[in-house]
C-alpha cells in the first residue's frame, strides 16, 4: 500500500514541536519580582506574627 503523505528530501527539515514555555517566557521578567516581593512580605509578616 502506498501512503498519501509527502516524502521528505534531504534538504528538507520536519517542523520542530510546538514548545508550551515559549509561550510564557515573556512574562518572566514581571512574574519573577513580583512573586519574589509577595514572598518577602509573607515571610515578614509571619516573622513579625510570631515574636
């Protein structure tokens, strides 16, 4: 049998996958210290509930 789908020559390259974190590393640079800063006062506010 024989199969519809095109051959690839040598010169050709298959498609790389789709990649998810591509999708969201733009938005590295934002998270990053503002996560950093909501974890810096939690951390302050359990130090200053505890003493």
């Amino acid at each position: 049998m024989s199969s519809h789908e095109p051959r690839q020559t040598h010169g050709e390259t298959p498609a790389a996958p789709h990649d998810p974190v591509e999708d969201i590393i733009h938005a590295v640079p934002i998270v990053l210290p503002v996560a950093g800063g909501v974890l810096m006062f939690l951390l302050a506010f359990i130090a200053v509930y505890l003493a």
